[in-house]
C-alpha cells in the first residue's frame, strides 16, 4: 500500500459504478475523461493512470511480481527515480522500487514479462518501498502499459480502442466538487484515502488486525484483572486491619485503585521504553516497521484505561473483608 501512499494525488476517478472494493481491477475509463476531469474548476492536475499485476522474470533468472504502474511521462504522477532516469518516451522502459533491487533485480536489467514476452529495461530506481498490494510497483509509459493490459506482445497488432483507454484518473485538487466532476466526466471517485480500500486484501487485512487489536485489549484488561485480584487477595489481612482501626470502605477502595493506577502507569511506561527501543533497532534492518507518537500514545492510555476497569471490578472484593478477621474472628 505503500506506493498508493506516495502518490501526490488527493483523488483517483474510476469507472462509473465499478465496485469500489476492487476498482483497481475491473475499472476502465476513457481517456476522454482525463481532459474532462482537468477543466474542472479547482483541479491542479489530472493523469492517466493504469494499474495491473505482471509476473516477470530477469536475464538473470530474478522471478518477480510486479503491479505494473502505467503513467504519462512527465505528468505528476511520473515518479523521480532516486538514482537513474525517469521514464522517456520510449517503449519498454520501467522504473521500479528499491524493494524489487533487494530482490535481486539491478538498473540496466531486463526484465521480461511472463506469457506475453514484453521486455522492460530497468532505467530508474525509487527511493525505499513502494508496493501495491504487497507487490513491487514496475512504472511504465502508459502506452507499454495498454499493451501490456491487453497481453499484446512483441510483433502483435494493437486491437482498435487500445490506447484508449486507462484504469482510473489520477487528480490532484484543492478542494474540487467530487460529485459534480463525476457526474460530468461518467466517474466514480475515491479520495486517496478511500483508494485503499479498492486495493487487494487491504479491506481484509485492516478489518483482521483490528479484530487482532480489540482481542488483545481486552485480554489486557481481563489479565490486569486477574492480577489485582490475587493481589487483593493476598493483602486480605492487611485490608482486615485497616477495617478494623476504622478506616472507611471508601477509603480503602481509593487506595488501592491508587496502588493500582501506579502500578499500571510504571508498567506501562516500562512497556512503551522496551517497545520503543526494539522498534528503533528493528528500523535499521530492512524489515518494514515505523512508529508513531499518536498510535503509541492512544494504545498506552487504552491500555491504561483498561487495566483500571479490571483493577475495578478485582477490588470490589474489598467491600466484602469483615474487620473481624483481624481480631481472630474467623477462628
């Protein structure tokens, strides 16, 4: 998902009523659309943009899998490389991730589509990940990617309508009617944002984590529970005793819900430090992992809430210590 996020776009224009859970896939707009979509008014720019899945091979023998980016060179969605040439004018030119090199694939390489037979010469590489539904982002000129759409090899004719047509309209706004331009131009549109979702598995893979993240919240609190429960249980006299000297079930309650806050902050805390230093020993490896202050932040208070909601229900056992118990009553 990576390569839909660094594209400079604020909106793609898919077919009109294509399923928005797959538009990536089953979109096909006219190219008569990107004219319309780039008289709009508050429209900066608008591109072509063509989307599909390739298996390829390299002289070398390198297998991979490429989602194959097709782009107008020059307009705004025509990355610059890190290192080598954005794309020219000429056919069977790619730009590819930096991930696909740590794959084994090398600027000046050829790489050969499987079926078809297309060549593409590796003349630019990106900076960092760029994927698209966990597979390496190949840019291509968009007539190379028309063909290769349409499994058109080396030496075969072009059907009529080939280069007509593209998977969605790329659009970088300032805050342009969406609804209007659509209805104008025969589009549906999905904010960056929105995209996402079009992709494959993302819809899938976000809703299993999430569910992943609730579990583990509330197996946090259930823990954190059973922790203070044997704690309570442990400190029984020690609760009988201040019952018995007079101290209010009130009072007892707060301090030990006070106990229980210290508890959860220093732990959490300890936690974050520990998370924090391993996420920074992992970013120097090239797996893909980032932190962030919010999510780190919201999930540490979460974690906190939730903890005192379980330190709640286990101190309610306090209510029920009989002070006799510390005078021997229970003998």
């Amino acid at each position: 998902m990576s390569g839909l996020k660094k594209l400079p776009v604020t909106s793609f224009a898919f077919e009109r009523g294509v399923a928005t859970d797959a538009a990536f896939s089953r979109s096909v707009v006219d190219l008569d659309a990107v004219d319309e979509w780039a008289g709009r008014p508050g429209v900066a720019e608008a591109a072509p943009f063509g989307n599909t899945l390739v298996n390829a091979r390299t002289g070398g023998g390198v297998e991979i899998d490429l989602a194959l980016f097709g782009v107008e060179p020059g307009s705004f969605v025509d990355p610059v490389p890190a290192s080598g040439e954005r794309l020219g004018r000429n056919p069977g030119e790619v730009v590819v991730s930096a991930t696909a090199v740590d794959a084994g694939v090398r600027l000046g390489d050829v790489v050969t589509l499987d079926r078809i037979g297309t060549e593409l010469t590796v003349v630019g590489v990106l900076d960092g990940q760029h994927t698209f539904g966990h597979v390496d982002i190949g840019y291509v000129p968009l007539r190379t990617w028309q063909e290769v759409r349409l499994g058109i090899g080396p030496g075969d004719q072009a059907p009529a309508g080939t280069y007509d047509e593209v998977t969605a309209v790329a659009v970088r706004s300032d805050g342009t009617d969406l609804g209007a331009a659509d209805a104008a131009a025969g589009t549906t549109s999905l904010t960056l944002g929105e995209s996402f979702g079009a992709s494959p598995g993302y819809t899938a893979e976000t809703a299993t984590l999430r569910m992943i993240q609730v579990f583990l919240y509330a197996i946090s609190a259930l823990v954190v529970g059973a922790f203070f429960t044997v704690l309570t249980i442990h400190r029984k006299p020690e609760i009988a005793v201040l019952r018995a000297m007079g101290a209010s079930t009130w009072y007892v309650l707060r301090d030990s819900l006070a106990q229980s806050l210290v508890l959860l902050l220093v732990s959490t805390g300890l936690g974050v430090g520990l998370g924090v230093a391993a996420g920074a020993a992992l970013a120097t490896t090239p797996m893909p992992f980032a932190l962030s202050t919010g999510p780190v932040a919201l999930a540490s208070l979460l974690l906190i809430a939730l903890g005192m909601v379980g330190a709640c229900v286990a101190v309610l056992r306090i209510t029920k210590v009989d002070p006799l118990t510390a005078l021997g009553g229970n003998r």
